[in-house]
C-alpha cells in the first residue's frame, strides 16, 4: 500500500507543469558580460591580442624610464630588479576571497590609481613628443591638452579588441643629448651605485610599474618572457651608452635629428600606452556603475553617456595630474611605490598564507616559507611608505633646483630649446 501510494507521488511530480530543468549558460556563467540574448559581445579578444595588449601595457611605459633608474641603483643591482620584478608580476586579484569586501575594494582602488597614475604619464611622454617634433613651437600645456585629446579618441573604442596595436621606436647618436656636446665630461657608468633613500626608493619603486598583467596564462607566459628579456637588455645597453646623462623618458637621449626620428616613430605607441591604462580605468568605473544594468551591454544612450563622459573624467583627473607632476620617471615610481608594491607583493605574500595557514604549525621548512611570505608584505608596506616618501622629496627637490619650472609651466619638458 505506502509503495503504491509513493509511486503515485512520484510519477504526479514528474507530471507536473511546476517542475522544470533550467538550461545553464556555462558560456557567461560568472562572467561579467554575457554572451548571446542580444547582448554586445564585449569578449572578442583572443590570446594574441591579450598577449599584444598585455606586452604593450607592460613595455611601452616601463621601458622608457629603467635606464635613469639604473643609473640610480647601477648596473647590476638594477638588473637584478629588471629579472626579480617580473615573477612577482604573475599574480591575479583574489582580494575579495582573503580579505572580504573591504580588501576587494581596496584592490580596486589600488589599480584604479595605479592606471591613472600611469596613464597621466602617458600624456606626458605625448606631449613630449609633440615638444620634440616641433621644436617646442607651443606652450607645453597646449601640447598637453593635445596629447589628452588624442589619449581620450584612443581609448574611446568600448572593445579591446579595437585597440590592440603596438608601435615602439628606438635610435641612437654619438654621444647622450643631456651630456656636454663639447670637451671631457663624467660618463657617470656605476655597476653598482650610491644612491640617496629618497631616490633608492623611487627608482625602485619604477620596477614595481612593470606589475600588472592578467591571467590568461598563454599569453601571460609570451607576454613576461619578451618584456624580461627586453627590458634587461634595452635598459643595460642604454645605461651603458649613456651613464649619468640618460634622460627620462629614455627616448630623451638622442640628438635633435634622431630623436625626431625616434618621436616621429614612437608618438604613435606612445599615445596607445596612455589610452590603454585610462580605457582599463574607465571600463573598470563603468562597469560599477553599470553592473547589472541593461545597459552594460546594449547600444543605449544611457551606455554611451556613462562611457564617453566616465573616459573624459579619468583623461581630465590625467591631464592635472600630468601638469602637476611633469614628469616622466616620477609618475612611474609614484605608480610603483602606492600601488604595484603592495598589489605585486603583499597581495601575494597574504595569498600564499592563506593557502597554507597550516605552515604556521608545519614543519621547519614551512615555518621558513610562512615567515619568507610575512616578510614579503612588510617589504611591501616599506617600499609603500617609503617610496611615496622617496617620489614626494624628489619632485620638490625637482621643483627646488628648477628641474620643475611650476605646475603647468609651459617650459620644454623635451630639452628640444
């Protein structure tokens, strides 16, 4: 009897209009924007052009501003900074999963300056450009505004996939631009150097701007194997030619031909690498406003206004933050110092302890590794708090000794005059 009386209550359930099986998108399941349904397909960009993004994010900036740090540290510690730097630079954001919502936001924060920081300098090397090609033939804050509009219609594109090109340019001349062109001077080559504590922190806090890439491991793996290797060599052979007289952006060195030449063939990447980092910056906003919204990925009014007017914002807070600080290493290492440190060593540091709180109480082999991890995130708070220290002393040196004319000064910031 209660078996008969089961098998109806089973077979009136399977019956039932109430009860269906709900098919799952595996495709867009977690993912921020979805796939299908009339949706904008915001995920177009493959492992090649993530590799080409990643590369040129990475390289563009970086590269351009090693060599005056050598000079700070010299030629050997700065390699070893050049090689150490990129495998902390391997790590994805789980901010949220070890700290909670708090952690999670500050992350956001972290890379939100970061981005802009680096994307300021972006304007700068632009405007630089624009300085060297034409002889200085307009105030450097016109040039500025230039370079930003240029920056914004870059970055405008809502798609990565749009912006995935790359152009980087290198030359060389008889003797560095910034040296005496006439008679003996100090070359100014150290293998290893004599920095002060200011400017020990801010050059190393330049190497903690190479720490940014994602975690599509293909194209990360391509992406850190050419940039080390182009760094370590672009940087020694350019300290090595150039010594103390290397300028900042490196592109600086060179004659007034060559470094037309060099300009003339670099603007290009060199306006790309400003928009990368604002368009990140932008779409990381717009997305927090939008999240969840059908607006996020339909062709709406409400769409492009929060886009366009998000992307005018960061390229505006860039361009003040450019003719503050005019130049190009300093927004490097205060990028490095405020941010990439901690992101590219306590966040790691305090993942590894939270994949293995056990190594507290472990084995003598583990209690090393759990205190080497400690160890990690008290180096990061140091270069932290020390190397934004380090970049504010140096900028009012800057401005003290007349490196730094004043805020939106309209001096050569190319040495073309």
């Amino acid at each position: 009897m209660s078996s008969e009386k089961s098998y109806d209550a089973i077979d009136q359930a399977l019956s039932s209009d109430n009860v269906s099986i709900q098919k799952i998108d595996l495709e867009s399941e977690g993912e921020i924007f979805k796939r299908g349904g009339g949706y904008e397909d915001f995920r177009t960009v493959g492992w090649i052009q993530t590799t080409i993004i990643f590369t040129k994010i990475i390289f563009a900036t970086g590269v351009l501003t090693i060599p005056s740090a050598m000079y700070t540290l010299g030629a050997f510690p700065g390699a070893i900074n050049v090689l150490g730097w990129q495998f902390l630079s391997t790590i994805a954001d789980m901010g949220n999963l070890v700290g909670g919502k708090i952690v999670k936001e500050l992350v956001g924060i972290l890379f939100l300056v970061a981005f802009v920081l680096v994307g300021a300098s972006g304007i700068v090397d632009t405007s630089t450009a624009l300085n060297a090609l034409s002889n200085h033939s307009l105030c450097t804050n016109y040039f500025s505004i230039i370079a930003t509009v240029m920056v914004f219609i870059a970055g405008s594109p809502r798609k990565f996939e749009k912006i995935a090109w790359v152009t980087v340019g290198v030359t060389t001349l008889d003797r560095p631009a910034a040296a005496p062109q006439t008679g003996d001077f100090d070359f100014g080559y150290h293998v290893i150097g004599h920095p002060t504590f200011a400017a020990g922190m801010a050059a190393d806090s330049i190497f903690c701007s190479g720490a940014g890439t994602g975690a599509f491991l293909p194209a990360l793996n391509w992406c850190m194997g050419f940039v080390t290797a182009a760094y370590l060599t672009f940087s020694i052979v350019v300290y090595g030619y150039c010594g103390k007289w290397v300028a900042s952006p490196s592109l600086g060195r060179a004659g007034p031909l060559t470094k037309k030449i060099a300009y003339g063939i670099g603007i290009i990447g060199l306006m790309v690498s400003g928009a990368l980092f604002n368009h990140v910056s932008a779409k990381y906003i717009f997305v927090r406003i939008l999240r969840d919204s059908k607006h996020l990925q339909a062709n709406s009014w409400v769409h492009w206004s929060v886009w366009l007017r998000t992307l005018a914002a960061i390229n505006v807070i860039g361009f003040l933050i450019a003719s503050g600080v005019p130049i190009f290493n300093y927004l490097l290492s205060l990028a490095g110092s405020l941010a990439f440190a901690p992101l590219a060593l306590a966040l790691p540091g305090w993942l590894r302890i939270y994949d293995h709180k056990e190594y507290y109480r472990g084995t003598w082999l583990q209690r090393v590794l759990y205190a080497l991890h400690v160890l990690m995130i008290l180096i990061a708070l140091f270069l932290c708090v020390g190397g934004t220290y380090g970049v504010i002393v140096q900028v009012m040196h800057a401005y003290w000794d007349g490196s730094i004319d004043s805020a939106f000064s309209c001096a050569d910031n190319s040495n073309s005059s």
